[in-house]
C-alpha cells in the first residue's frame, strides 16, 4: 500500500511491545520510546499487561513514569487484564496515574486470555466474562462522587470510597480487547471502546451500539493495533464500510527508532 494513501485516523500512536520484559533495561526503553513518540507528534502511547512474552508485568507503574515524563500524549493500557485485579485497587491506581497526567490515562482491559495466569491467581476460566461485568461496573462506581455499595456474584463492597478522583468527570476512557462477535456485542452493551487486531469485522459491534448500550460520555470507537501495513489496511476497510475512522495504535519494539520514525511520518500522512 502507499503509504500517501493511507485512510485518515481518529489519532495515531504506538503500543510498545518489549521483546524481553524481565529485562530492566526494557522497562526504561518503553518510557524513553514514549517521550520520543510525543516528541515526533504522536497521539497515543499504549503499553500492555502480561504476564507472559508480550507485555510487561505491571502495566500501570510503567504508565505513571511515562506522565512522569511527557506532557502532552494520552496514555493507555493496552490491555490490562482485568480479572486479575480488584477492581478497586484498579480503579485507584488508575486514578492517581490519571492525576498524573492531568486527565491523560486511558485504561484498556482484557478478560484475561491466558487460562494458566487465570488459575495461577486461583481464578475459573469460565468466570471470568461475569467477573468483567462486576469489575467495570465497579471502576465506574468507584470514580463516581459517593462512596461505593455494591452486591454482585465476584464482589460484595460497601460503603467504600476510592481516592484519588480522576482528573475528568466519569474517570479515564475505557477500552476493552475484542475480537468474536460476543466480545464485541458486549463492549457495545457496556459502553466500551474496541481495541481490535486486523481482520476484526466491526460490524456487530455498531450495530449492537445502536440496539443502546451503557451511559457513556462518548459514542462508539475503534482502536486498532498490530503490524503497520495491517493497521492500515483494517482502517481503510471500517472506512470502506461507511463505519467511523479508527485510532491506529501501531505495535512498536521500544528500541525499534526506524519504525517509530516511519510511524511519525505515517502520522503526519493521515492528519488533515
């Protein structure tokens, strides 16, 4: 594809994937690589949880030292997952990093696709969509302005408030990993932005949107990551589609310069 042709974008940004996150020195690459990202005028720097090849084992920490130091690129979790958090313990760690980077933070969470984590952390695999519900459910209390009563299956809390409160009103935007149509339908239901792989059809998840979903403060969004050209190509398609314009969240080795450099031409490409 030529990259001159390349379809407009909600925002451009990457998602850093170290290639060895045991290694200390990586954890300091992806926060040196997000201050270059928001120096070449990049969007979105994500940085996602795992607890395997992938990601890095504690996303939120690596999120604050990047608020730390940049000042102007919105910061995301890409995904967190969220089963193997209190979503309490979330929700205020997602705050004070929101704090940190004046309304910045945007959390992205996951059900948690590794069944050996889930049980590792003595968690069912096929409790997990349940737990989800609960858990988002509860961010979304906890950022309120009241103290938090609530009696679910997964969690029973009462009269608890969390501190600090989220820079911006409701609490950072939430994402959630999609890619089969029930995954999809219930992100519409619950009020929730998509991170998609290429070759996601986000289809149902308009159409599941439009049937009403959760209160949220913005409509339905779609942020695609992966390889470059196929990042591309899945926007070219939702436009294709007469859907909305997607984010495009390239995937990025935090050393990997070159392929930030052509990123941010990329970038610069698809901006009006």
């Amino acid at each position: 594809m030529n990259e001159t042709l390349s379809p407009p974008a909600s925002r451009v940004g990457i998602r850093l994937v170290p290639e060895n996150a045991a290694d200390p020195a990586q954890t300091v690459a992806m926060v040196d690589a997000a201050v270059e990202a928001e120096a070449a005028g990049l969007e979105v720097v994500a940085v996602p949880e795992r607890l395997g090849a992938g990601g890095v084992p504690a996303a939120l920490p690596v999120c604050a030292a990047i608020a730390a130091r940049t000042e102007r690129i919105a910061i995301a979790t890409a995904l967190l997952p969220l089963p193997l958090h209190h979503p309490l313990r979330a929700a205020e760690d997602a705050a004070t990093v929101d704090s940190l980077s004046a309304g910045r933070f945007e959390l992205g969470i996951g059900l948690g696709a590794d069944r050996e984590d889930l049980a590792g952390f003595g968690l069912e695999a096929a409790e997990r969509g349940d737990r989800f519900e609960e858990a988002v459910a509860l961010l979304r209390a906890a950022w309120s302005d009241s103290p938090v009563d609530f009696e679910g299956q997964h969690f029973s809390v009462e009269g608890i408030e969390v501190f600090p409160k989220p820079a911006r009103a409701g609490g950072p935007p939430l994402w959630v990993g999609a890619a089969a149509a029930g995954a999809l339908t219930r992100a519409a239901r619950l009020g929730l932005g998509v991170l998609i792989r290429p070759g996601t059809d986000t289809g149902v998840y308009f159409e599941a949107w439009s049937q009403g979903s959760e209160p949220s403060s913005v409509g339905p969004r779609v942020a695609i990551t992966g390889e470059v050209s196929a990042v591309r190509a899945q926007a070219t398609a939702q436009l294709d589609a007469g859907r909305p314009s997607a984010d495009c969240w390239f995937d990025l080795a935090p050393e990997d310069r070159a392929g930030l450099e052509r990123i941010a031409r990329i970038a610069n490409e698809l901006r009006p």
